[in-house]
C-alpha cells in the first residue's frame, strides 16, 4: 500500500522546508553570515528603540544617530514597519533566531489559508492536494526569504494576510482588521491588502474597517505627527535595477525612481482591487494588488516571491480549475530566476529576466482577474460579494 502523500501533507511541506532551510543556511553561513539584509533589521532596531546605530566600516566604526519617532523621515531607506522593528529587537537582533522564527511561521500560515478555505466550503481533497502541491512550490520563496535573506517583515506580512482571510471566511470582523492593521505595521506596502476590511458586509464591515483604520493609525500617526516628513518615506528608495520590469518599459538601469512612482503601484492596485470586489472575487485582490505593485518596482529580488506565491496559492484555493496554475506562474515569474542561479542553474540574462517578469506578472494579472470559485462553494458560509454601486 503506497504512502497518503495528500494526507501527510503538512508532514511532506515541514520536512521540503527543513531541506531547503538547511541548505540555505549553510550556503549563507559563508556568503552572507549576517543574512543578505539583516543589517537593516538590526540598525532599524536600534534607531527605532535607542536613537543610534553602529555602522560597521572597513577601518573604523561610526554611530549614526536619529531615530525614535523621525526614524522614517530621517532614514527613508529603512522600508521595514515598526512591528517587525520590535521583532527583532525582542530577540536581540539575533540574525540565526530570526531565520528560526521565519521558518516557524510557515506552517500555521499553511494550515489558515487550508482552513480559510474549507471554512468557506472548498471541496476538502481539492483543498489538500493544492496545499500539497502549491506549499511545495512555496517552500523555497520561503526558505529563502527567512534563511538567506532573513527578511521578517515579508514573512509577518504574509502570515497576518493569512490570518485575515482566515477571519474573513469565519465572520470576525474585528480579528480582520487587527490582522490587516499588524500586515501594515509589519511592512507599509502592505497598504494594498486593507481592501479586504471591505469584504464582510454590514456591521461585519463597519467593525473590520473601524479595526483596521485605527490600528493602523496607533501604529503610524505617532511617527507622523513627530515629523511629518515621514509621509514622504513611502517613496522608492532604490534605483532602477536590470531585472525590473521598468527596464523593459524604457527606464535605464541606475535611474532613481521618480517619486510619483509608488502613487502609480498604489493606483493600479486600487483599480483591480475595486473591479475584483464588484465581482465578489474578494480571495484574488491581494495577489492581483502585490502583482500590480511589483510591475511597477525599480527594484527586484529575490525575497519578493515568497508573498506573492502565498497570496497566489490561496487564490488557487479557490479556483475552480485542477492544480495550481496561480501558484506556478508566480513561482515561475518571481522565484525561479531570482533565488537559485549560479546554484542550481545558470542564470538567465538581465534582459531576458526583466521581459519575462514583465509579461508574467500581467499574464498573472489577467489570470486572476478571470478567476471562478469552486461551484460547489456552499454560499451561506462566505461573505456576500461587495457591492460598490450606488
């Protein structure tokens, strides 16, 4: 009798992500010691909670200092929330336990997008054996993400997203808008998921919006009534590198973003936010608005594919098609390319990169903008679609 591999699942995802995490780990361990960007973790820390930071340079060590409540006004390159700020200061800036408490989230993320869909009226095999086979393909973006480039803050993010449809597809209103509130605090682009407070209906949806706004105001208000100028961090902070899609649109390579650029991602994704909502197809906005925020980022790596294979596999969740063809494509367009050449492939060409994360995140776009939930779905249990008519 063969092994239940769609039974074991949670088993099989645990053990993939072991492998992987491990690999990853002893490679960074000579590479990149500190983790690929912890050093912004670990200085964000300490502006935000001391005022000062040690920069380590070749010959001598000098201390920056001013933080607190101007840290985004006064260092716009730190793009990290507060929450995962204090992360890292409650575990002492520890590069190794932050790769540990990356890898920890993974499975209660896995088991609320599971959960979040069967709650909802998914056809449970269908379920399993999409958690199976896209949490295989999301193993590696997450791997990567926690255990080279130790970066918390998207792991958080995905994590509270999770939480969220999970309260969504349960009827809390409340615990929507707190996880909603904390994916903010957590990274501030995450400003595209708050649409989904508008999913519940009625005092359901006037609970999760109030939830949300003033969770999101505890957070962030202070640092903008400290210094306003904090409302100018949200810029770009990073030039235009050889593998963005802007490079296929015309931008040269080195050219700092222009400012408007972020009003533009956050425009395109209330766009396709507004049109998934008025066709009820709540569980593809934040996929659909991570995707339209990443077509137009002058900057790409590789840790950026662990949130949009997420959001992408719960959509799939509820797809009414066979397999995973969300998940794929965005492991295709956002992971393949970025996390593994020069060790298991050899990389492709800048060029070649820039075009095809062009055209996959669109054709991403277009498949989710399509998208058709399970028939069988029992309605009763899910939120009414969204009316936005007048």
């Amino acid at each position: 009798m063969g092994v239940d591999w769609v039974r074991r699942r949670h088993v099989v995802l645990i053990g993939w992500l072991a492998c992987c995490w491990t690999w990853l780990l002893v490679h960074a361990a000579t590479d990149v010691p500190d983790g690929a960007d912890w050093l912004w973790f670990r200085k964000g820390a300490q502006w935000l909670f001391t005022g000062q930071a040690l920069e380590k340079h070749k010959y001598l060590n000098v201390v920056r200092t001013g933080g607190g409540l101007h840290l985004y006004a006064l260092h716009p390159e730190v793009q990290i929330g507060p929450l995962s700020l204090t992360v890292t200061a409650l575990i002492g800036a520890s590069t190794y336990l932050a790769a540990i408490l990356g890898g920890l989230l993974f499975l209660p993320t896995i088991r609320l997008l599971e959960s979040a869909a069967l709650h909802r009226g998914m056809q449970p095999d269908a379920v399993h054996k999409k958690v199976l086979a896209g949490g295989l393909l999301l193993v590696p973006a997450w791997a990567w993400a926690c255990a080279w480039w130790r970066h918390l803050d998207d792991l958080l993010v995905v994590f509270f997203a999770a939480l969220a449809f999970w309260a969504i597809a349960t009827r809390r209103p409340v615990l929507t808008g707190v996880a909603l509130a904390a994916a903010v605090a957590a990274k501030p682009t995450a400003l595209v998921l708050l649409p989904l407070a508008l999913v519940l209906v009625g005092a359901e949806r006037r609970r999760a919006v109030a939830a949300a706004v003033v969770g999101c105001c505890l957070v962030w208000l202070p640092f903008v009534i400290a210094d306003p100028r904090t409302l100018k961090a949200g810029a770009p902070q990073v030039p235009v590198t050889m593998r963005s899609p802007l490079v296929s649109l015309g931008f040269t390579f080195g050219d700092h973003a222009p400012s408007f650029l972020r009003i533009g991602q956050l425009a395109f994704a209330a766009l396709l936010t507004v049109a998934l909502l008025r066709r009820g197809h709540w569980w593809s906005v934040p996929a659909a608005a991570f995707a339209a925020r990443l077509l137009f980022d002058p900057g790409m790596f590789s840790y950026y594919g662990v949130s949009l294979v997420a959001l992408a596999l719960f959509a799939d969740l509820q797809s009414s098609g066979k397999g995973v063809p969300r998940t794929a494509l965005s492991w295709l367009v956002m992971v393949a390319p970025f996390a593994y050449p020069r060790m298991l492939w050899p990389p492709l060409p800048d060029s070649w990169v820039s075009a095809g994360v062009l055209v996959g995140l669109t054709l991403l776009i277009l498949v989710l903008t399509m998208d058709r939930p399970w028939p069988s779905a029992r309605r009763a249990r899910e939120p009414e679609p969204l009316a936005l008519t007048a």
